[in-house]
C-alpha cells in the first residue's frame, strides 16, 4: 500500500455549527436560562414584597449558599460517576456529635468541630471504599449508611443527652479560635457603613438601634463561594479534574491508560462528606444547637441543584458553576414562593417542573454533543 | 535483528480448558505482523497476555532479548507495549485533547496551585491529529462526534506519541465501514514506517494482507505456522483459520465467494 497523503480536508458532510448552536453546547446552559427565567418571574409577581430589598437578599442567599455547599460536593461526585444519598444524615450526624463532643464530654468547640470533620470524611472514605471492592452501585451503599448514620444519630442524641435537640452551642463559641469560621460574619464594617449611609435598612428601636438590619455576610456564604470557585478550578483547570470526567466517563478505559480511578472516587465521596459537614457546622453555629432530624431530604435537594446545573445522572459530564446556578434557582424558588405569598406546597410542584425540563433539556444537549440521534 | 517482543512457547489454561497450547509469535521493529484466527482461536487471551491483562501459565516473554513478568497492563506499557482496544479507547463525552492526554496531563505552574495546561495540550493534539490525517474542528471537540475510524486513529496517535515502541491493535477495522478501513489501514502502515512494531489482529484476511509483513494463524489455541508476505495467499490463510475440509465445502456451496 502506498503512503497516503493526510486528508485533512473539511467532511462536506458536516454542516457548520452555527455559533447559537455552540452556546448551547455547554452544561452550564440550562442553569443560565433557569436563573434568567426564575428572578425575571419573581420579580414580576414578588418585585413589591421586599425580596429584592436587602434583607431579602441576604434570606434567599443564605438558602441558596446552603444549597450550593452540599451541591459541589455531590456535583464533583456525580461526575466522577458516583451517587451520595447519605449527605442529608451526615449533616445531621456532623451536627449531633459534634454538639455531643463539646456540651457532653465538654471538649474544647474547635476540638470537637476537628473530631468530627475527620470522622465524618472518614465514614466518606469508607462509603467509597465500600463502592469500589463491592462493586456494588453507590445508590445502595450510600442508601444503606443514609440509615445507619441517621439511626446513630437519634440514638447517640438520645443517649448521650435523653433529648434530639442539643442546644447551649451559644456559650461555647465565645472565645474559641475556630468557631468563627463557621459561625461569623465578614464585611461587618462594610455593612455598618452602608447603614450609616443610609443605604441599608437600620434597626430604628431597641438595643440595637442605629445599626444595619444586615450586619455581615455570614461564614456560609463566603464557604459557599470558596467551595464553588475551587471545584470549578478542579474540575476544569487540573490534571485530577480530567480524571474526574475520565472515572466517571469510563472508569475502564480510564484504567486502561493509568488514571487511579480508585482513588479519584474515594477522594470524591471524601469531598461530599466534607461538604456536608461544612453544612452542618455552619447550621450548628448559627442556631447555638444541634438537632437530630437536621438536613432531611437534602441530598435530594443537592442531586437535584447538580442536575439542574447540567450534570449527566451517568456521569462523566457537568459544571460546577452549573450546579451552583441549580443551587441560586433552587434557594430563589423555595424563598420567592413564600415572599409571592404562594402557597408552600406548590415549591414542590415548581420544583418537579424544573427537574424535568433541566433533565429533558440536558439529554438534548448531550444528543447535540456525541452525535447520537 | 532482536525482536521488540518476543513470545516464547505459552500456554495459558484457564481451570480446565485450554486457551493456549504453546504458541510463539514475536514482533521486530518497522514491521506489521498480523494474529489470524476465528472466533475463540485464542487470539485476545495471547494479546492479553503480551499486555500484561493476563499472566502465562508456561513460556517466556521476551523483550529486547531478556525475559519480562507483566504483572499489570501497567508494566508492560512502562516497557513501550500500548494496546488499541477495540471499544474501550475514548471517552465519547470528554473532548478529543483530554482524552489524547488522559492519564498523562501536561502539567504547569507550582504545586499547590499546578494546571493542566491545557493550550499546550490542545497545540499537541491538533499537530499529531493532522499528521494522521484527521482534521478537527477544534482540540474542544467531543470524541462522541468522530468516525470509530477516527477514534481508531486518536487511539493509535495516542500510543504512538506517548512512546509505544509496540503497538497492539485489538480488531480495529471489525467495526468499520469500507472508507473508514482504509483509513486505519493507511494509518498502520504510517506508524509501522516511523519504526514501530505493529501487532494487528484481525479475522478479515483481505485486511491483513494489504498491510502485513508476515502473518501468524492461530486455531483453537495452537499457532500453525508464521507465513512471510508474498509467500502466502487469501485462500491459504483463510484455510489455515477455519481449519480445511469444513471450510472447503462451506466455500464451495458458496461459491467461493468468502
């Protein structure tokens, strides 16, 4: 046979890609148009009710930042192609101990807060390590510690203290050096200016008269924003983010060329543990208790942000920034609702549409991408 | 000349079944030496082998002259063997330049804040792509919207740039139409001139005998004979591979048109 010269003409067969059409072949797409779509609608039938005004703000962006901790955590772990039902009954287990730790065995607040992330990321660890010499889908072990780790929770609560609610935090996180970057508020001094200033609404009686309603943002939305900003850089900027898509792509193809998928998998149910312990901490500052039914149904609400956000329920494709916009949407529906002076149970129809049409429009997407018809 | 690999007499049994019953085969550089054999002759379990998938119940591997172990597909990649698996090469979803870096992602900057750095991945990828003869519409470009002659081809470009000094091609044309054969044919023959051992193994002799040197058939796990170009035909390799008689009369009703 004859070298053949490289045909590197364009396949006429291919028709151009027009630019629209290109924009459109992004995960984040369906979260941009969401967030679009859900503050237009809002600020049409809830634009008088305060929601826009600065102490609205600041309640749905709590809600959302919430959303957006655990959603990175289960963003990053579903596409590496894996599931984490059991973050819900880790936020309230992080919780729960650590309030155990520190009001029971009266150990020092940071200390307990350090026991409890190690034990919860390990329980991660062995969640993964679990899935990987089982072989067993992550949907059925992640299933099973979502009991295991709720069960424990109401027990050690009950036995530790006779009661599910843990409170007496408050006392303890005065003068402890590591509370506050859970439990504070940054920009405090920004806040009081803008008070003074007037732009801001400013406590007009009581003790506290003269200072803004909104004195800070607090530690949660600040590791919201982290968590989120370093994700993306992961998953898009690093040589462990193309092993990320890879594990979750094709974990045996991966193998074949020496991407540790073991190992990028075991790291990941480690990060979503850690995210909800973020989660738990911060709740857990902010209320001085712990309570034992805390963070039910939230790894729903996370899958669910990821999806919205682009992800592939398969794996091996999503955006982090996706799943924060999922996040945004999903903390402006919950909120909005209650300032449209909707009815509460509607929040859950609104959000079954939404999941919908985010999945319906995602398989589209990922049609457009591989070629598939 | 000392082959890049050689296979001495192996034999691998599984519990009780025998899927290898002594075979030899070795490859020299700048050759394309094609396994022949039909359906369960034996012929994934001996490339499994030379990857480092499976470990040889009896014989010897031999690279460069000295006797290996590959205990994983690992080692024997570190000793230059790549492997070109018919289904299992790209990830459809992730774009053409993370998967031609996969497992071996350029890096740049300080630890801990090191990139992947992606331009230059993109830069490499697109120049070895050319020069096999694929033109995409962009680094960025999902392995899903290629040809499976074209993954074939990003597979092979894969191997050969990151320093295969033997490459194994499981089946790379079972699956592809006419014009996308020619194209990986064309590719072989490309990569076998740059000095690389080739090791292709095909059930379709008419493949084979456009780009192979020499030709080794195996059937029901016994080698029966390694054949220079020239000195054998379709017919006879074909006879060699579904073992004689049989055959013989299956042809005839057909016609002789297989």
């Amino acid at each position: 046979m004859t070298d053949a010269s490289p045909d590197v003409r364009r396949d006429e067969r291919i028709k151009p890609v027009s630019p629209f059409r290109r924009a459109l072949i992004r995960p984040e797409l369906g979260g941009i148009c969401g967030t679009i779509l859900v503050f237009l609608l809002f600020a049409a039938i809830a634009g008088d009710s305060g929601m826009f005004a600065a102490e609205g703000v600041m309640n749905w962006t709590v809600v959302s930042a919430q959303f957006m901790v655990i959603a990175v955590g289960a963003c990053l772990l579903m596409i590496a192609g894996e599931f984490d039902l059991s973050t819900g009954s880790m936020i309230g287990f992080a919780g729960v101990m650590m309030a155990i730790l520190a009001i029971h065995f009266s150990l020092p607040l940071w200390l307990a807060i350090i026991l409890t992330f190690a034990f919860c990321v390990l329980v991660g660890a062995v969640n993964g390590w679990l899935v990987i010499r089982t072989g067993l889908p992550s949907f059925i072990v992640t299933l099973a510690f979502l009991y295991i780790l709720r069960g424990l929770t109401i027990w050690g609560a009950v036995y530790f203290t006779r009661q599910t609610i843990i409170g007496g935090l408050n006392e303890k996180t005065a003068g402890d050096w590591l509370a506050p970057l859970f439990g504070g508020k940054v920009l405090t001094g920004l806040f009081t200016w803008m008070g003074e200033a007037g732009w801001i609404a400013t406590f007009t009686r009581g003790n506290r008269a003269g200072q803004p309603v909104i004195d800070g943002v607090p530690m949660l939305i600040v590791w919201a924003i982290v968590l989120v900003i370093f994700g993306h850089w992961l998953l898009t900027r690093t040589k462990f983010g193309n092993w990320i898509f890879a594990s979750g792509g094709d974990a045996q193809a991966a193998r074949y060329v020496g991407v540790p998928v073991n190992r990028v998998k075991i790291l990941m149910f480690m990060l979503s543990a850690f995210c909800a312990c973020v989660f738990a901490t911060c709740q857990v500052m902010e209320f001085g208790s712990a309570s034992a039914d805390r963070g039910l149904l939230k790894e729903f609400e996370a899958i669910i942000c990821v999806v919205i956000g682009g992800a592939l329920l398969t794996g091996g494709y999503g955006s982090v920034i996706g799943a924060a916009l999922g996040a945004i949407i999903f903390g402006v529906v919950q909120q909005g609702l209650f300032f449209a002076n909707a009815e509460s149970s509607l929040f859950r129809v609104f959000l079954g549409v939404i999941l919908l049409t985010a999945v319906i429009m995602n398989t589209y997407i990922r049609r457009i991408i591989t070629g598939e018809r | 000349m000392t082959a890049l690999v050689e296979m001495r007499n192996i034999k691998k049994h599984f519990g009780h079944v025998i899927a290898l019953a002594g075979v030899s085969f070795d490859v020299h550089a700048g050759e394309c030496h094609c396994l022949l054999g039909d359906n369960g002759a034996g012929k994934s379990t001996f490339i499994k082998i030379m990857s480092g998938v499976y470990q040889p119940t009896e014989g010897e591997v031999l690279v460069d002259g000295s006797p290996v172990v590959f205990d994983s597909p690992r080692a024997a990649m570190a000793a230059g063997i790549a492997t070109v698996y018919q289904d299992l090469a790209m990830i459809p979803l992730m774009s053409v330049s993370r998967n031609f870096w996969m497992g071996r992602e350029p890096e740049k900057g300080v630890w801990p804040l090191r990139t992947f750095d992606l331009a230059k991945a993109d830069e490499i990828t697109v120049a070895e792509m050319r020069r096999m003869g694929i033109s995409l519409r962009g680094p960025d470009q999902a392995v899903g919207t290629l040809s499976g002659g074209e993954r074939q081809t990003v597979a092979i470009a894969r191997a050969v740039y990151f320093g295969a000094k033997v490459l194994i091609l499981d089946e790379p044309t079972s699956a592809l139409g006419v014009r996308q054969t020619a194209n990986v044919l064309s590719t072989i023959d490309r990569v076998r001139k740059q000095g690389i051992g080739v090791v292709f193994i095909t059930h379709n002799v008419r493949h084979a005998l456009a780009v192979g040197d020499r030709f080794t058939v195996l059937n029901r796990g016994q080698t029966l004979g390694t054949a220079e170009r020239g000195s054998v035909d379709a017919a006879a390799l074909q006879d060699m591979m579904a073992g004689g008689q049989e055959m013989a009369l299956l042809e005839s009703s057909l016609g002789g048109t297989i």
